[in-house]
C-alpha cells in the first residue's frame, strides 16, 4: 500500500482460502520427504493449509514498481504473520504447468508430479515459524 494525506492506494492483493490436499496417490516416503512428518503422519491421506487463490497488482502499478515474485512473497508474510492465530505451515499454490518454474523460483515443491483432476498442479510451500510465543 502507499498512502498520503487522507489518501490510501492498493499497489497488489491476493485471496487465500483453507483447503486441503489430497495426497493419496504420494508415497509415505515422499510425504515424508514433503512434510518432514512425524511417525504415523505419513499415513495421513489430507493435509490442510492456505491456499492462494489469486495474486493481483493494481492497474495503476506495473511489473517495475511490484513484480509477481515481491507479491508472493509479501502474501507469505502476511499469511505467515496468522499462523499464530489460525495456524497451519503449508501454503499451496494451483497453476498450470508452464508456472512451475517461476513458483520453484521461490521455493514451492510439486505435490505430484501429474496434474490433479482439474489439469492444474498443486504446489506447496513450508512455513517458516515467525514468531515464538
């Protein structure tokens, strides 16, 4: 956001949603691998998390002045400034193939490597813990 006198601007916003993810076709040693799981864990068929919905930038502002990468990041901030309130540490992330690289740029994993029911891929990020209590 910036802002001057009375005055406030969106620069970009995003939408996140709970979900949770399917992960019966993963193997226990990749879930392991995924979720750094504790004994038993691996067992599970669903994860929950946040799921980005949408990035957007303000027609007002290009690429220059906020690029797609500074956006997800200041959403994974944010989200990760509630997860002391509604917790959860995985953020997912649905796109269409020729986005993987650009959201592994910045630290997201396939859940699978075949896209779900809908064509689209499920990608998935750890969320550091921020704060300590």
């Amino acid at each position: 956001m910036t802002s001057g006198i009375g005055l406030t601007r969106i620069v970009a916003f995003f939408t996140v949603a709970i979900t949770s993810t399917d992960f019966r076709d993963v193997s226990k040693s990749r879930k392991r691998n995924i979720l750094h799981s504790k004994p038993g864990r691996d067992s599970q068929d669903f994860f929950g998390g946040i799921l980005v919905g949408q990035l957007g930038r303000s027609d007002d502002f290009s690429a220059t002045d906020i690029n797609g990468q500074e956006m997800l990041k200041d959403a994974e901030i944010i989200i990760g400034m509630g997860r002391e309130h509604i917790g959860g540490k995985i953020i997912y992330i649905d796109c269409k193939a020729p986005l993987i690289p650009v959201y592994q740029e910045s630290g997201y994993n396939l859940v699978k490597e075949e896209p779900f029911a809908n064509g689209n891929y499920k990608m998935f990020k750890i969320l550091p813990a921020i704060f300590k209590s």
